[in-house]
C-alpha cells in the first residue's frame, strides 16, 4: 500500500510539472527554491525576552546576523536554522519551547534574508549555516 501511494504521488507530481516544463527551462533552481524575505515581522522582544544581536562576517562580501536569546540557566543550546523562504522572525515561536525550559536559543539568517546583507544564494547555504554553527559552538 505504502508503495502504491508513492507511485500515485510520483505520478501526480510529473503530470503538474509537464505543462510548466517550457518555463521551467527559463529558471534557475535558486528561482524555484529560493523566496527570500527582508522584512523581519517581528523580534525577540515580543516575547519580552532579552536577546542579543549578533553580526558573523561569512565572507567580504556578506555578513549574517543571528539573535541570540539566552535562558536564565542555560543548559545547552539550539541552533535554529530556517528555509529557504522565511527569515529568523518566523521562527520566533520556538523561543516559548525552549527558553522557558533553560535552553538558549541562537536563530540566524541566511545572506540575503532579513537583515543579513549579500544576495540569497543557494552556495552560501551551507557556509552561512556553518558560521551560525561556529558561533553556537
């Protein structure tokens, strides 16, 4: 059964991408996965919760800014990487999870999204998320 599903779902997504597939043509991937978004909605604060904001320089070029939101007595931490078409003020509610219950919490954003600088990239997905990661170690 859990095989027969797949092949209707694999089937269903060929039939959808078959009439676009001219279109398809004229995009690039980071096109298709990549829907950055500047504008931060909200902060840390709303949760009035004291945070820090913290600016890693990836490469000349770009810089990525991460919050740092500490719990009172910290006892580890968690490292909040988002996708490809938010920024770190959408994961906002995760800070009711873990901060309450002594984590701190490290929320970053990729170059090119809210307020990090440099264009949205695929290839500094990785780099970036290793310098949040870095910086939470």
């Amino acid at each position: 059964m859990r095989f027969k599903n797949f092949r209707v779902r694999h089937v269903l997504f060929v039939a959808l991408i078959v009439p676009f597939g001219g279109l398809i043509g004229c995009l690039e991937l980071e096109d298709i996965i990549l829907d950055p978004v500047r504008e931060l909605s909200e902060t840390p604060a709303i949760y009035s919760l004291p945070y820090e904001t913290v600016e890693l320089r990836v490469q000349e070029e770009r810089t990525i800014v991460l919050w740092h939101v500490r719990a009172e007595l910290s006892e580890g931490l968690v490292l909040v990487v988002p996708g490809s078409d938010e920024n770190k003020s959408a994961y906002l509610p995760v800070l009711s999870v873990f901060v309450p219950n002594g984590y701190d919490v490290v929320l970053m954003d990729y170059a090119g999204f809210g307020d990090s600088t440099g264009e949205a990239q695929l290839s500094n997905f990785v780099a970036d998320a290793r310098a949040a990661l870095r910086y939470a170690q």
